[in-house]
C-alpha cells in the first residue's frame, strides 16, 4: 500500500475541512441568535411613521406598513429611491440643487407611475421599460456609476417642466451594472461594533434604510426659533417613546409580534451624517440658510475616529437588512443592553 497522499485524497481533505469551518460558522450563528431569544427585553417605545421614497430626491410617502426586504423598502408597488431624475448626460439631480424636486409627489399603482407637482400630472406605464432596453449610464456622487432604464419621454417631459432644462428619468433594476455597493467600515462607530458584509442598493445614499427618534428631533427644536419635522431628515421609520439619542448606542433592530428567529432583523451600520438637504422645508421647498445644521454642529459633531470619517454633524441611524419580512406602524420597541454600554439591540414587537 503506498505511503503517500494522492491528489484525490488531498482534494477530499480540503473539501471535508471547508465544510467543517463553514459548518461551525453556521452553528456559531445559530446559537449567537438563540442566545438573543433569550435575553430579557426592554420596552422603550414605539414605532411612530414610516416613510417610503419612490423618486430620489422627491416627497416623502407616508405609509402604514413597509416590507424591509435586504435591497430597500417597500410598500405595495413602490420601492423605496426606485427612480432617480438625471441630466440627458446620466448626471443625477438632487434636492440640494434642485430644491422643487422635493414638492414631487410620486405613487406607483397599477403598473403606472403618478407623478404631480404644482398642478402638472402625469402618469408614466412601467410595464415594457425594461423591454426597451434604453439604458441610461447614470452618476451619483463621487462620480459613481449605477445604470438604470430610461423611463421615456412622458417622464422626460414632466421633469423637464419641473426643472426648467432638460431631464430624465431612470428606473433602478437589480442586476444592471453598478459602482455603488456598500462595504463596511470599522471606523463607522467608536464603539459599536460594525458588522462586516457588502449590500447592493438602488439609488439611496448609503444604506437601504433609515431611523430617526422623535425624542431627539423634540431636543433638536429645543434649539431652534423654527421649529423643524421629523421628515425633513428623509428617515423610513420614525421611533417614538425612547429617549433622546438612544439611536447613538443601537446595534441590531428586530420587526414582529413576538421574539421569535423568523422575526425580520437589521442591522445598525452607520450614523447618517447629515447635508444641507435637511435646510430644505419639505411643504414649501424653500431653504433656510444655515437651520438645522448650524445648531447640529454645536452639539452632534462626530469624535473619536468617526471623526476622521464623518465631517458633518450626527442625525439618525442608517442600517441594512438581515432578514425580510413585513413592518407595521405602531410597532412597540423592546431593547436589550449588550457587554458595553455602547453596544445593545433594539427590537419591535406589535402590541
């Protein structure tokens, strides 16, 4: 019998060994959740609003419930930053430039868009877009490409008016080319641990999804002569009951009636270091010179390393999904602290 280890046997031990590791990686999260299950949660509050965003840039849509699915929110037929407004050249419009857009409603039903702003209507059919094969190269910040399919000449037409120079509209498809993957970074908190994966998105800034507390939006307009509303900061979820800046210490977020693993979970990536789109007045698109922001810097700047990352100042938190199913409005939150008072989970459960 020979003494030495033939190709096949080698290839064999790796595989078996790979399946081992992978094996105790999946036992290692399966016991790390059901440790969870078993932790005494604390209620703290409620979810207030949700809020969805067909069109980048666009008017808010208040919703009663949101399907937090890993690639963004969804509410019936609209799916949240689906749709973005570019220049013929694929250059994207924002709300920091174009203030109007803001004003654009937008609805999907049926199959067909509703767009509305200022007494202009339109309606765009969706059904055979992607049939056409139109696509256009769009950019987003950092010169950032993310494709999409040309909306047409209705859509063309409508934003053309609202904008006052030529424009398009481009619709977000999974599987079309993209430079704007999200990768974690270690350095997005001080102290919360960041988990490590990579998301695709459609046209949000950073990650699917947004939260904001209305206890420190209330502290915010303890600060301000005009008071300012929670959607001016474009969050998808609004939380109620918890105190002031809670958001700071959150890791991990979890949707359902009660604490079972099938409950939807997400994950707290990032703080949303805030932009001049939240000078904006949301029913008027008019901007306010420096308000918010100027007050947030006094007190939210980002310290620690978030300071090497973040320039601007702290409002809200941005996270991903892990796992997908449906969220309701008036959703009681439960939370529990983890080993260091700057690491704990949150969880919402209905009443």
């Amino acid at each position: 019998m020979s003494s030495t280890i033939s190709k096949k046997d080698c290839a064999a031990l790796v595989a078996c060994l790979g399946g081992a590791v992978a094996s105790y990686q999946l036992l290692k999260y399966l016991y790390s959740k059901q440790q969870r299950n078993r932790d005494d949660w604390v209620p703290i509050g409620r979810v207030k609003t949700l809020y969805i965003y067909p069109i980048k840039s666009c008017k808010a849509k208040p919703v009663f419930s949101l399907h937090c699915g890993y690639l963004c929110a969804t509410s019936h037929e609209n799916f949240d930053r689906k749709f973005l407004v570019t220049d013929p050249n694929g250059h994207f419009f924002t709300g920091r430039v174009k203030p109007q857009l803001i004003l654009v409603e937008s609805d999907v039903r049926d199959g067909i868009l509703y767009l509305s702003y200022e007494g202009e209507k339109a309606q765009v059919p969706l059904n055979g877009i992607k049939e056409t094969n139109s696509i256009i190269k769009a950019t987003l910040f950092r010169d950032e490409r993310q494709d999409g399919f040309d909306c047409g000449e209705v859509a063309a037409e409508f934003f053309t008016k609202v904008l006052g120079e030529p424009a398009r509209l481009v619709m977000h498809e999974p599987g079309l080319y993209t430079e704007r993957k999200i990768t974690t970074k270690e350095d997005w908190w001080n102290n919360n641990e960041v988990p490590k994966r990579t998301d695709d998105k459609p046209y949000t800034d950073n990650t699917p999804y947004m939260v904001t507390t209305q206890a420190s939006l209330n502290d915010l307009n303890e600060r301000l002569d005009e008071k300012v509303e929670s959607v001016q900061f474009r969050a998808n979820i609004i939380v109620d009951g918890c105190p002031a800046w809670d958001e700071d210490r959150w890791a991990e977020l979890r949707f359902g009636d009660q604490p079972t693993n099938d409950a939807p979970e997400m994950q707290c990536y990032r703080p949303c270091d805030r932009c001049i789109m939240t000078t904006i007045n949301p029913e008027t698109g008019v901007r306010h010179q420096q308000e918010p922001l100027k007050s947030l810097r006094e007190f939210r700047m980002p310290t620690g390393r978030m300071a090497g990352v973040f320039k601007s100042p702290i409002f809200g938190d941005r996270q991903c999904g892990r796992d997908t199913n449906p969220l309701l409005s008036n959703l009681c939150i439960d939370v529990v602290d983890e080993e260091t008072p700057n690491f704990k989970c949150a969880v919402f459960y209905i009443f």
